[in-house]
C-alpha cells in the first residue's frame, strides 16, 4: 500500500467526522447532498451514503487519481476490485472495507480502514452509526471485527 496516498485519504475522511443527517435518518444534509449530487445523482430521495461518502472523500484527497468508480453503490465498487484484482481477506491501514450482508446477498457497505489493533478494524463510514447500522445517520470512527465473508480493497493497485 502506498503510504502516503494512504494517509491523505484518512486525513480527508477525518475532517467529516462530524457530519450528521439533517433531519437524522432523512439520509440527507448539506454535505450528503454534495456526495449523492458527485455521484451524478440528484439528491431528492433518500439515497444510501456510504458509497458516495468513500468516492467523495477520495476524489478531494487525490483529484483524478483516486481509481474507485463514481458511484453510490457499493455493489458496483465490490465489481471494480473483483475486475481489478483488488479485494483482500485481510485488511491493511488505507484499504477500504467491505461489509457482506447475507440477507441482501451481496456487499452493502463500506469504508476505509484507518488503523489495525488487537484484531479489530478502525474505521470511519459514512451512513453509519456508533453501534454500527449500514443505515445510519452520520460519518462515524468505529472498531470493527470484520467477518468470514467481508472483505477489503486495496485500491491503491488501482491509482492512476
């Protein structure tokens, strides 16, 4: 992993960690707008965030470098890695996560790894919460166990 490509990332991400829906659970807000709208979406539903959040967050840290797709679906980032020979079983500091979930039979949410300890996973994630929902209200720190089926994307395989 390329470190300081890496460490840009996280340092973008970090400045968000106060975002909150407005009102909460509305899936909107002035800077969640900005990331659906960047999507190429217009903003008038309530669209899942976490997707756009990662996109948008990488973009302003690395401009047209920044390899992850344009999207607000974490089905079509898992795709791109899977294309590109960037999903990993283990995480490292800068990957972005993937998180499985069975009842949708497919990834449905993501964020990046921002630190490594005792067997957990520091993460910041958009559309979360402190308890760790996919549909939550904010932009969040968490430490997470990762599970047998979730994975992480080394996307600076991908830097252009």
């Amino acid at each position: 992993m390329s470190g300081r490509e890496a460490e840009y990332v996280i340092a973008e991400a970090k400045r968000y960690l106060q975002v909150r829906e407005v009102p909460l659970g509305s899936n909107r807000g002035t800077e969640i707008d900005y990331f659906i709208r960047e999507c190429g979406l217009e903003p008038k539903g309530a669209y899942p965030w976490c997707a756009a959040f990662v996109g948008q967050i990488g973009r302003q840290a690395l401009g047209h470098r920044w390899p992850v797709p344009r999207t607000a679906g974490v089905a079509a980032i898992a795709t791109w890695a899977e294309k590109g020979g960037y999903l990993e079983t283990s995480a490292a500091v800068g990957d972005l996560f993937i998180v499985w979930h069975a009842e949708l039979d497919r990834f449905a949410h993501v964020g990046f790894v921002v630190s490594l300890e005792d067997g957990k996973v520091g993460t910041i994630e958009g559309n979360t919460s402190g308890g760790g929902s996919r549909e939550g209200w904010g932009v969040f720190a968490r430490a997470r166990t990762l599970a047998a089926k979730d994975r992480c994307i080394r996307w600076t395989g991908g830097l252009k």
